[in-house]
C-alpha cells in the first residue's frame, strides 16, 4: 500500500515528531486527521498544526486520547493510524508516572480499541528504545531484552505489549516502531539537542549530566519520518518490532565539539558536568538492520548534518 491519496490519522499531531509526520503526509497528497489535546507539558505546538487549518486535506481533533468515545468518532474513514501520541520525558515520568502510565498505557489501548471498532487496516505505534534499559550489549536489536529503568520506558513497553496482544487476538494489523533519540525542526524545549544549542547562542555553558562520555543514537527527525512511512506501507511486516535510529552513536562530548565546528569555537563556553541521572542510560545504539531488510529503511542524514540543519532552524525560529 503506498500513501498516496489514503485517510489517515496521526495522534499526537501537534507534537515534534507528529507535526513532521503531517507535513510529509499531506505533501504525499494524504487526508490527514490531526488528534491532539495540545497539552501543556511544553508550549508552541499550536504553530505546529495552525499552518494546515486552511488545508481541505486536514482536520483537526482537539481532543485526548483518553477522550475514548471523542476519538472512535475521529477515527472513522481512517485507513491507518500512527500512533505517536504520548506523555515524553523520562525524568518528567520520574516525577509524574501516574500521568505518564496513564496517557502511555491507558491511551494506547483506547487507540487500540477505537482502531478495531473502525476496521482499521494499520496501526503504526511510536515506541522508543528506553525500553531496552541499560544495554547488555551493543547495537541493540530488536531481540534484545527490554529492561527498562525508566517510569516511561516501562510505559512504553507496556504499551508495545497490548499492540502485540491486539494483533495476536483481535486480527489488528500492528507494527512497532523503537525510535532512538531523535532530534529536528520543532523539537522539544526538555530535550539535549535544543539545550545544547539554546546555551550556546546565548553564550552559556552547556549543562551535561554525567562525564559527556555516554554515547546516544541520535536521528534526524526527517529519517525517523521516513521509517515511520515504510512501516505504513509495508505489507509483511505486521506484528513486527523495529529499530528506528541512525544506525551510529556519538558521545555527548563530541556532539558539543560538533557544535563548536558549527558556530565557531569562541562562541562555545566551557561544559559544566553535573551528577548523571539513575534513570539515563548510557548508551543507545540502535541496529537497524531488520528495518533496512524488511522496510527498505535507510537512514540519510549524518549527525554533521542534522546538528547544521537544526541550528538553522532553532535561528529562524528564535527570531519570530
């Protein structure tokens, strides 16, 4: 099945990832339904999906996922759903884990639900790789074991288990996808990346818990968008788990160097290291090869890249 000319919804629509999702799909020439409570966990999402409101192929719900009789209505005449809708934030979950249970597990199997009700062909669930915990080895695959040491990454894998269940017992066409550490345009104020590049232009020390020798997986939000397409359009790969990344890892420090390269050395002040979080793993490093076999998955742009593409970006949009 290819995305062309399809109904499909995205929860989480207003988000990071989900806005970036809604713009390919509507340039793929898809009707799109957009499903999200504009939560307040961060601000700016409502100049995510305002850009779209004139677009005839996109409608908004401003409704919760927990909003279960609201969003079986939405998802009528829906063909597939991605499934990115979700409370983020492994140290906000420390602090919330029962909102963070809620929306994560509670919210998945009312998607789930609503998705059978409907008939509908495919759902694509956003996962993440904080369900594998503290690595026992590296890359990961998708055999790896999941051990999560995070309020969110027990979450997450809850939720990956009713997709399971639901396609094993309802019939429901489910595909899961473990995203590591993505990064982009419209990326979250809590997340390094944007902390990184926000100190930095303002002349401040970037703040890195831990000794900035942990490794992340980081990748391109536009490369995760494409994995997230593929899986959609994907005819075997029902009931499947993929690993979503970049394939690499890069140590914190360097990522900082990176930036260094990027700016100019002088506008990089030294990095203060702070106690490293019980709930931060380590490492991530994702093996993608099961995705790059069975979806065609190939992951395009380098952190070198991305980091040139971001900062662009976080100017242009510091600036309005």
């Amino acid at each position: 099945m290819k995305l062309r000319h399809e109904s499909v919804m995205v929860t989480g629509a207003a988000g990071f990832i989900g806005s970036n999702l809604v713009e390919r799909l509507l340039e793929l020439n898809n009707f799109v339904v957009a499903y999200d409570n504009f939560d307040e966990f961060y601000e700016g999402k409502e100049k995510n999906t305002e850009r779209y409101l004139a677009n005839a192929d996109f409608k908004l719900y401003k409704s919760d996922i927990l909003d279960f009789e609201q969003l079986t209505i939405a998802m009528r005449d829906v063909n597939v759903v991605f499934h990115l809708a979700a409370q983020p934030g492994v140290r906000f979950s420390a602090k919330n884990p029962w909102k963070t249970n809620t929306t994560n597990v509670e919210g998945t199997l009312n998607v789930l639900l609503a998705a059978v009700r409907n008939n509908v062909k495919k759902v694509v669930f956003a996962s993440s790789s904080s369900v594998y915990g503290s690595p026992k080895h590296l890359p990961c695959s998708e055999n790896h074991p999941t051990l999560p040491i995070s309020v969110y990454g027990a979450s997450k894998l809850a939720a990956e288990n009713y997709c399971l269940t639901f396609f094993r017992n309802f019939g429901l066409p489910v595909v899961i996808l473990r995203y590591h550490t993505v990064y982009g345009p419209r990326q979250r104020p809590d997340m390094a990346i944007y902390k990184f590049t926000k100190a930095i232009l303002q002349g401040q020390p970037p703040i890195v818990f831990g000794d900035g020798a942990q490794t992340r997986d980081f990748t391109y939000v536009s490369d995760v968008v494409d994995g997230t397409i593929l899986a959609a359009e994907s005819q075997d790969d029902k009931g499947e788990v993929f690993n979503i990344g970049s394939g690499s890892r890069i140590a914190i420090n360097d990522v900082i160097r990176l930036f260094a390269e990027t700016l100019g050395e002088d506008h990089v002040p030294p990095t203060i290291y702070q106690a490293r979080k019980p709930d931060d793993v380590l490492h991530t490093h994702a093996d993608i090869r099961k995705a790059a076999d069975m979806l065609g998955y190939r992951p395009k742009t380098s952190i070198e890249k991305g980091l040139g593409s971001f900062v662009k970006w976080f100017k242009a949009f510091s600036a309005n």
